[in-house]
C-alpha cells in the first residue's frame, strides 16, 4: 500500500513491475493538461454533426414557427367570441370558424384552435359549443425559437434530438471541434480503442509504431510502454496510482500531443481509455457537458485500499420489488467477463477505503 507525498505521488512500490515512485491520477492529469488545447474548430453539415462538439454558441436563424400554427386538428377562432360557450349554451360566432389541421397557420383574425367537436351546424349556421383562451391549441409565432436565440450552448455534445431540432429551425452548417486521435495497438484492442474515439466525437486512426508521434494528431493512444517510444516522448506520469493499473502512464510528443500509454492488455486498454484518454479527449474538444451516469445504491460493498484510486465495473440489476442498483463485477484488476457485463464504471477516492452495500454512488456509463 502506498504512501503519498505532499505532491499526491505514490513513494513505495505498489504492485509487480509498477514504478517505484507513482503519480496520482489527478496529478498524471494536470500534467498533461497544458497540452491539451483545444482543436481548430471545423464546419460540417448538420446532417454530419452528431456525436461532435459545438465550437460556438448554435442560434435560431429565423423565428420558429415564423408564423402561429395549429396543434391540433379542429377550428381556427377568435378566443373573445368563444367567451361563455358550452354544449348547453352554444354561442354564434361573427366570425365563421375555420377549419384547421395541425401544422396549418392560423388564419387572421384568430388566436385559438377548437377540437373538432368544440363546433357544430357548419357551414349553414355554425354553433360554438366550448369557451377557448388565447392561444389554446395553437403555437405562437417564435413559440420554439425567437431568431438568434441559442439552440445549443458552446462545448455541447450534440445528440441526435439537437441535430433533428437544428435542421428543423433550418440551420444548415454548424462549427465543431473534433479531436484526431492515433492509435497503435494490435488488431483487437486497436479495434476496441477505435470504437472509444469514435463515441467521444473523434475521429481515429491506427497506425503502425513508427507513424504514431506524427505531428497531425491531437491525441496519440500507444499499447506498449514508454520505452517503445525511444526519445520521442516526454514522460509526464509513468507510473498512475491506480490499483492494478499503475503501469498505464502518459506523456508528450517532441510536437507537443499528449499521449497515453498502456500494456497490451484489452482491461489496461480500457482502464487507460477510462481515466485518460477520456479527459484528455474532452479538453482538446472543448467539451462542456456533463458526463452521463446514474446515481444507485450499491447491491453489494466496494473495499478499496487507500492511497491509491481503485477503477470498479458496475452492472445494472433489479433488486428487490424492482429497485434498480448497481452490482461491482471487478474491482482493480478487471476479468474480460466483467468487461462484457459492465454497464457503467467509477473510480473511489484514493483517500477512500470504499462503500458500504446501500450507498448511492454516481457511475459513469460505459
């Protein structure tokens, strides 16, 4: 078990082949952080934004709708003539109704939709059988959006709901920041890290050994330690003060892109994609939002070993009459099953021993 210094570094040797001196992660993190700036932000298609981060405040280009529209299928009328009306005590408009269906505009002189019951006798002498208030069963003219106003706020992720309601309020090209992540790795965990990059909003490449610390990437993911790199890396954390991971590490290219390195193991992989690559990859995107999780109780407790931080795998079950919690699979090192089971992850405090079974935590998911 480690002891930490003033510095949050490990000084005692903490596992088989770990480094003798160990970095906490959150200082691993703010090492590498200055390198981590934000990429040029890029225009693409809205059709092609999903999944990426938005470079700058996204508007309303024009009022949406640019004109009061039905909600309903029913009658188009002025509220004031319906005043009092009901089935027992039908009113006679000035004004004939009109009939609307949904998506239509409403026709001057009207400020309410009616169901289609809501009239009667039409066309001959139409009879209002229920009173309407203004704007009822209808949307006002910038009702969605007023011209300029911001649909999405800078360094959100955007979703597939956000690109739907852009084309909608007919924006056509947006500006986004997507990181270029490089990865060298064997076929399967190449493969793995790939998909990683792909749903952080990056784009990925692999690339054999001797291309991986080429000036054109933003983020350089190596399986493999940093001995593989020879003189082109700068090690900032080789050592990460995570149980059974402290051989995961990152540093910087002789260009400055921050790189992550880890064993050629899928579960180091992704303890290194986790607690790394992730946070790195949301800085150089610029990315606001929050990371997406549930707060459950914990099915059963987590026992971790303070001084160092502890990465646990959690599935979702259903406990009693229905409750949902949350499972450990592993804790530390990290079997494939639990790899393939896992719904979400969390790392304990180093300064933790753990959680007691029934206390709510926050998981990220996975």
């Amino acid at each position: 078990m480690g002891a930490t210094d003033g510095n949050g570094n490990v000084t005692e040797r903490t596992a088989l082949g770990a480094p003798d001196r160990l970095t906490s992660l959150a200082a691993a993190l703010a090492a590498v952080a200055p390198f981590c700036g934000e990429v040029a932000p890029v225009s693409v298609r809205i059709e092609e934004a999903g999944g990426c981060v938005a470079a700058e405040p996204i508007m309303a280009a024009a009022d949406v709708p640019s004109a009061a529209i039905a909600l309903i299928d029913g009658w188009a009328v002025a509220a004031q003539e319906t005043v009092g009306a009901s089935s027992t005590a039908p009113v006679f408009p000035a004004a004939r109704p009109v009939r609307v269906a949904f998506g239509d505009p409403l026709p001057a002189g009207t400020d309410a939709i009616l169901p289609v019951h809501g009239v009667s006798g039409f066309p001959s002498a139409p009879e209002i059988l229920a009173a309407a208030a203004p704007g009822d069963g209808a949307r006002p003219r910038a009702g969605d959006f007023l011209a300029g106003e911001v649909i999405v706020a800078r360094g959100t992720r955007l979703r597939p709901d956000h690109v739907a309601l852009l084309r909608l309020a007919g924006v056509a090209e947006v500006q986004v920041r997507i990181a270029r992540v490089r990865i060298a790795a064997p076929p399967a965990i190449s493969d793995f890290l790939a998909a990683m990059a792909l749903k952080g909003g990056a784009t990925a490449e692999v690339v054999a050994a001797g291309a991986m610390l080429a000036p054109d990437a933003d983020l350089v993911f190596v399986v493999g330690g940093p001995e593989d790199l020879g003189k082109s890396l700068r090690v900032v954390a080789q050592g990460v003060a995570v149980s059974s991971f402290e051989a995961i590490g990152c540093g910087v290219s002789a260009a400055g892109t921050p790189v992550v390195f880890a064993p050629d193991r899928p579960d180091w992989a992704l303890a290194a994609w986790l607690l790394l690559g992730l946070p790195i990859l949301r800085w150089r995107a610029g990315a606001a939002d929050i990371a997406r999780g549930r707060s459950l109780p914990l099915a059963r407790k987590i026992i971790s070993n303070p001084g160092v931080s502890a990465l646990v795998l959690l599935r979702q079950i259903a406990g009693a009459e229905g409750a949902q919690l949350w499972e450990p699979l592993a804790t530390g090192e990290l079997a494939w099953r639990a790899m393939a089971a896992a719904d979400a992850w969390l790392l304990v405090d180093p300064q933790s021993e753990g959680y007691a079974a029934g206390t709510r935590v926050f998981a990220h998911d996975l």
